[in-house]
C-alpha cells in the first residue's frame, strides 16, 4: 500500500458540494489517501500469481464494482433479430463498405431495437474493428449522407439544430471532428458505432430504454443493486459483439471498444464485463472512469451522483463525500481489463475528468498488467504534454479540451497495430 503525502484543507461545506465552485482544482489539497492494493484480498491475502488473481482476486473486485458502483444487469437479454436496414461497397471514397443493422430484443411484451452503424476497409477481408457509441445519433459521425436518422430521443443542442428531442438532417455531420474515419479505415481497422440513446436515452427516467425490458410486473425502475445507465450502454455494446460474431466481414477476435467521456465509462464497464472485447480505450472518461475517486479532484461521487443519479446504482450514493469508505478505486477496474490492452487518455485543459488522477489510475494497474508479463505504466511521473507512453497498458495527455480528436484517434491507431492487430505481445 501507498500513501499520497498531499494535504487536505477540509474547507469545503457538504451541503454546497454539488456546485461547481466547490471543485478542487489544487493538487496541494488533493487528500491523503492509501490506493487499495489491487494484489491483496480484501481478506489481506496477497495476490502473487496470475491464476490466484483470476481465482480470488479478480472475482471479488468485479462483484464489487457490480454491486456498489455501476450495478447488475438482473436477468439473460441476449436474444436479438438482425436486419440490414442498408449496405454499400461505395462509402469513404470508395475505400470502405458501410452496413447498418438494426438489433431487435423482445422481452414481456417490450421491444427494444438499435442500429449498428459499421465501416469496413475494402483492403481487408475480415477488419479488426473499433466499437463505440456516440452521442447525438450515427448521422452525426460523418457527411455520409446515406447514413439513417435515428428516431430515439435526443437531448436538445441549439448549436446541432437538435429541438424537440428530434434528430434531423440538421444535425448531419456535427460530431465528424470527433471520428476520424478516414484515418481509421487508411489504417485497415474497421468503425462500428451505435446512438446510445438508442439503447438507453440518458435522462433519469427508467420508463424508457432497456431497463424496463428486465422489469417485474409493476416494476418502475431498477431495484438498489441493478444497473444504471451506465451498464445500460456497456449491454449495447456486448450485443454489438454477439452480432459481429455472425458477421464475416469483422473479426470478432480484434475488437477494440472505445468510449469518450461517459461514454468512455460505459466501454471500461463493458470491457471489464465482457471478455471478449480484445482491447479497452478510455478517452476522457473522469469520474467513475478512469479517474481515481479517492483524489476528489474535479468532479467527486457525491457530484456525479447528483447530477446524473440514473448512471450509476443507488448503492454507488453511500460513497457521496465518503470516498475514504470505499474498499477499491477506479485503478483496480482497470486492472480488471489485464492481460488485454488498455489505453488510458486524457487532454490537459479536462480538470474536470482529471487528467492526474486518470493517470494514476493507469499506473497503479500496472502490477497487476506485471503479473501477467505485460508492459504497464511503470512509473508514477505523469509523461510530458503530447508524448504518449505506449505498452500494454498506454496513456496520452495531450493539448486542448475535453474532446476526441484526430491526435487522440492517430495514437490508438498506431497502438493498436501494436498491441491488438500485430504479433501478439
Ligand atoms: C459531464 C459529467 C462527466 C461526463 C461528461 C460527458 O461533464 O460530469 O462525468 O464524463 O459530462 O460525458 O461529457
């Protein structure tokens, strides 16, 4: 175990915490804390090979952080219909094949359908693909104009032309900045992605999306325990898997997921829950991402809880300005993803998710990557600005603000060739 020798200066008063005012920015006042030991149980065993991690430790941590922080999915829903909705051998200058498929589920009467958005290079028979969600709808990735609009409910943006909850031509293109397809097929990997409020639309009403697919009869939410919207998204993403197997144009064996932001959270959840995903990317992820909680830094628990009380489960509440109680940190999700690759990214002007703490949180997986024979975050001297580390587990900080750009997609791009597609590490 180590301990942080950083100061804390309680000034801050509990009842005003949810503003933004209150937030600490200072690394001086980050609070001293130990960072639990990803290596020993929580009954103080220590963890000294890779199957007593698999066998003990690994098990406990992962109904941990099902349990108290991003909930159980409470029941099977893996029974979907296929529908390709469109396909063509003529996208991305003519250098790409684009499919959307339209994933149905049916439970108790209630349906649920979202559309896969897929690029593959022509150059490569079966892609190894990127998988992500996005934000405001598929038709906002790109110019493609054959791309279909989503009907789901949409927050409203003025500066997207998004009114109503409605999506429309308006918002064509918007987010192409954030999706650097071109790159990315030249590069030989595939893109597939998915509008995550097609899965579950991210406002704090359980009456909509797929939670209420798992509902008892007269049940109007999740119980304490079960899933938020959070392991909501992560289940699209592992349904996007069970459809690639069938899919011969990817190859399910290379499929890296990727996530900016809360939805960077949702691809480390889903990575952690889903084996099969062959790398995890965490852009900008913060608070109950990649960000170690323990710090305080930014944004806190007891904020994020507040202002987005349908992500996480009820149980994660009890940690609210009582980040000391908590047996694990986010670093030991992390370490939940070893032996597979994992890249960790952050941009400097992105305190609020921070960049320091995510970081760390890299680093401090790195034992459990070292058990393994893989390559972590060796040291703890955060790289220069712009100079990524890049091993099994890699990490960037880079210029600019909380953001996906073409600098972010260069680096997973060249590591993947490395550590996903290229001889096997
Ligand atoms: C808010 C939220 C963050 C989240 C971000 C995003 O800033 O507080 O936790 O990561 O939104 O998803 O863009």
């Amino acid at each position: 175990m180590r301990t942080f020798k950083l100061f804390l200066i309680f000034s801050i008063c509990i009842h005003m915490a949810f503003s933004q005012s209150d937030t600490n920015y200072d690394e001086s006042k980050v609070p001293l804390f130990e960072v639990p030991d990803p290596l020993t149980s929580f009954s103080g065993e220590k963890i000294n090979n890779a199957q007593d991690w698999a066998r003990e430790r690994k098990p406990e941590l992962l109904q941990f952080f099902e349990k108290k922080v991003y909930g159980k999915v409470p029941g099977k829903l893996d029974d979907f219909s296929v529908k390709v909705l469109e396909h063509s051998d003529q996208a991305i200058n003519g250098k790409a094949k684009r499919k959307q498929v339209e994933l149905t589920f049916e439970r108790n009467s209630k349906k649920l359908s979202f559309t896969i958005l897929i690029y593959t290079p022509k150059k490569v028979a079966k892609a190894p693909v990127f998988l992500g969600h996005n934000f405001y709808g598929n038709h906002t990735i790109s110019t493609d104009e054959n791309v279909i609009i989503s009907k789901a409910w949409a927050r409203n943006n003025e500066t997207f032309g998004i009114e109503e909850n409605k999506l429309s031509e308006k918002s064509r293109g918007v987010r192409s900045s954030r999706w650097a397809i071109e790159k990315i097929i030249d590069g030989g990997f595939g893109l597939a992605t998915i509008y995550y409020g097609e899965v579950d639309p991210d406002k704090n009403d359980f009456s909509d999306g797929v939670h209420r697919l798992l509902y008892d009869e007269q049940q109007q939410e999740p119980n304490t325990g079960e899933w938020g919207s959070i392991a909501g998204w992560a289940w699209g993403l592992s349904r996007a898997m069970d459809y690639f197997s069938q899919d011969s144009e990817i190859d399910e064996s290379q499929v890296i997921v990727f996530g900016h932001s809360r939805l960077g959270k949702a691809s480390l959840w889903a990575g952690v829950t889903d084996t099969r995903f062959a790398a995890v990317i965490s852009n900008d992820s913060g608070c109950g991402g990649a960000a170690l909680s323990k710090r305080r830094y930014g944004e806190t628990i007891n904020v994020i809880n507040n202002s987005f009380p349908h992500w996480f489960c009820r149980n994660f509440r009890s940690y609210n300005e009582n980040e000391e109680a908590l047996p694990v940190d986010q670093h030991q999700l992390l370490a939940l993803i070893a032996p597979r690759p994992l890249y960790v990214a952050s941009a400097q002007e992105d305190r609020w998710a921070d960049p320091h703490g995510e970081f760390l949180s890299a680093h401090y997986a790195t034992p459990v990557y070292t058990l393994f024979g893989k390559e972590g975050i060796p040291s703890n001297k955060m790289p220069e600005t712009n100079k990524p580390i890049q091993n099994t587990v890699a990490y960037h900080v880079r210029t600019g603000k909380h953001d996906v750009t073409d600098y972010d997609w260069e680096q997973y791009i060249s590591w993947a060739k490395k550590f996903v597609v290229g001889p096997k590490n």
